[in-house]
C-alpha cells in the first residue's frame, strides 16, 4: 500500500548567516528587503542562506560581499536562533562583524540605515530579528558589586569611577548586608546609575528588584533550576548564573535574556571551583539562544578572548 509520508516528515530547517556590523560608537546596519522579495519593506540584518558544503564564517563572508561590497576582517559567532516563518522554518546564525574593508555598496536595491540599539527608527523589523535588537541593547561590560570586602562608601565611589568609564550594566550582589541597608544602597546605586542612562540588577530578589525600580533580576543556579516559568509577573531584564549545559538549557527554555557563565578562570570567591576554561566555556555556549557573559577571574583586557570564543562580553567582580 502506498502512503505519503509527507505529513509525518519534519519540516527541514534552512541554515542562514546573519552580520551584526558594528561600529564604534555601537551603531548597527539594517538593510530593507526590496521589491519582489518574500517581506519585501521589512528591515533585516544582512546576510542569507548556506550553501550545500559551505562552512558558516565563508557563508558570511561571501553574502556580505555579494550583497554589500565588502571585505569581513573580523566576525565573531553570537547568537544562534530558530524562527518558524509561514514559508520555512530557519536557523539564523548571528556572527558580530567587527572590522571590514570597502564602502558599502546596496548590489540588491535594499535600502541601508545605520542604527542605535536604543533608538531604532526604521520599520517593521523582520520578525525574527525582535529579539536581537533587544539582545544588542545589553552592554558588553557587566559589573557586579562588592560592597562587602570594602565599604559602601567607597563602592558608590567606585560605580561612579566606572560610569564615567562607560560601565553601564551593574548588578547589586550584596548577600552578607542587612536588608535595610541593601534597600538603601540599591536605591543610591541606581540613583546613579541611572544618571548615566545605565540598567541595574538586583541579585535575587526579583520583589526587591520591582519594589525600588531596578531594571532587572538576576537569579543563583539554583533559583534558575527550581523555575517551571520565567518568574511572573515578567518583569524587566531576567538573567541567571550557570555553569554547565543543563542550566544554560533551562535559562533558554524559560526564556532569560541573558545568563552569565563561569568560573571560566579560577576565582577569589570560588577557589574550590574548578574553572571551565575558554575551550569548554566556548564549547557550552556554541548554537545558544540568548547573550553569554563569560565570568570568572577575568578583566575587561579578556573582553576580546571572550567575544572571539562567542560570548557577548564579561561579567566581573572586580576587575571592571
């Protein structure tokens, strides 16, 4: 008896490269899909679809000179996304492109507009790429405070010293201070912080988080493992510490914005802790979904090494 198996057969995935071009200044290029194309007027990063036994930094290469007119020096891999379109099911590889060479040529009439993360003004944004934009809007320096081995006074002074470096990110991790005093703190952190246009995180606590107008929470490997949803109501930026694959798998699954992943390096604080390492640390991290920040004995210097092995940036203790 004959039977179609088409029913039953999966969808196949086509696999596709995505460039995140950046400046400098944190400007990034969008391109509009022309006329004639499937979501033709939507704005999109550039890039497009794998060829048959092509490997996926020559894929990007090769749609940014085709579509574009330049020569990529520096890409790194970032983020890795699957999106379910009416006409196909795609896994969009997202690689961060640093340095490049030519001046940028529209070769398919797509329109070009370089953007802010925070202030995007060109419209509609292909589906997919929603997340990305808010993925981008994270910086690449992620500070943590430690209040505890010095004095409160003097972290104030040192956030401040870091703003005025253009650290924009900080979470409040203060788990040996009173709660009154936490409450007090917080509230100046972010007093300050936001000044400078910055986001705060609150170790945690995500009632706290919402109760002094923190950006954001940030929960322990184990608060992450003992979730079934992401914590309601969903409020602001939620990230968590992980460590191996199952919690990274967990944080996506539940649909975190960011996680931080460590000791990559050993650490003052977890001296018991064996360090991932940058092979492992890269290896975990590959195809994943959301921003990784690599932590652990690291410095501002290891931003670099960090990007290169697929990481958004570093998150840092002290060294920030």
């Amino acid at each position: 008896m004959n039977t179609s198996s088409s029913l039953s057969e999966p969808t196949p995935v086509v696999e596709v490269v995505a460039a995140v071009l950046l400046r400098p200044d944190g400007q990034f290029l969008l391109t509009c899909r022309p006329g004639g194309k499937i979501y033709a007027g939507y704005w999109e990063f550039p890039g497009g679809k794998v060829e048959k036994d092509e490997s996926l930094q020559h894929a990007l290469v090769r749609e940014l000179w085709e579509e574009l007119g330049i020569q990529v020096r520096v890409a790194h891999p970032w983020l890795t996304r699957i999106f379910n379109y009416a006409h196909a099911t795609v896994r969009l590889h997202f690689f961060r492109v640093l340095e490049w060479e030519g001046e940028f040529i529209a070769r398919e009439n797509q329109g070009l507009s370089w953007q802010f993360p925070h202030q995007v003004d060109v419209s509609p944004i292909l589906p997919a790429n929603g997340p990305i934009l808010q993925s981008l809007s994270l910086p690449s320096i992620y500070a943590i405070t430690c209040a505890a081995e010095m004095t409160i006074e003097h972290e104030l002074q040192r956030i401040e010293s870091g703003l005025k470096k253009g650290v924009r990110l900080f979470q409040i991790r203060e788990k040996q201070m009173a709660s009154v005093d936490l409450k007090e703190f917080s509230r100046h952190v972010i007093w300050l912080v936001h000044a400078y246009q910055g986001k705060v995180i609150i170790n945690g606590d995500a009632e706290l988080a919402r109760c002094i107008g923190a950006d954001g929470v940030h929960l322990s490997a184990s608060q992450l493992m003992a979730l079934s949803a992401r914590p309601e109501p969903a409020y602001g930026i939620c990230g968590a510490s992980c460590h191996n694959a199952e919690e990274l798998f967990a944080a996506e699954q539940l649909g975190f914005d960011y996680v931080l992943l460590g000791p990559v390096n050993p650490t003052l604080s977890h001296s018991e802790v064996a360090p991932l390492g940058w092979r492992k640390f890269a290896t975990l991290i590959r195809d994943c979904a959301m921003p990784v920040y690599a932590l652990g004995g690291l410095s501002r210097e290891d931003g670099s090494i960090a990007q290169e092995m697929g990481a958004h940036g570093v998150a840092m203790m002290r060294g920030w």
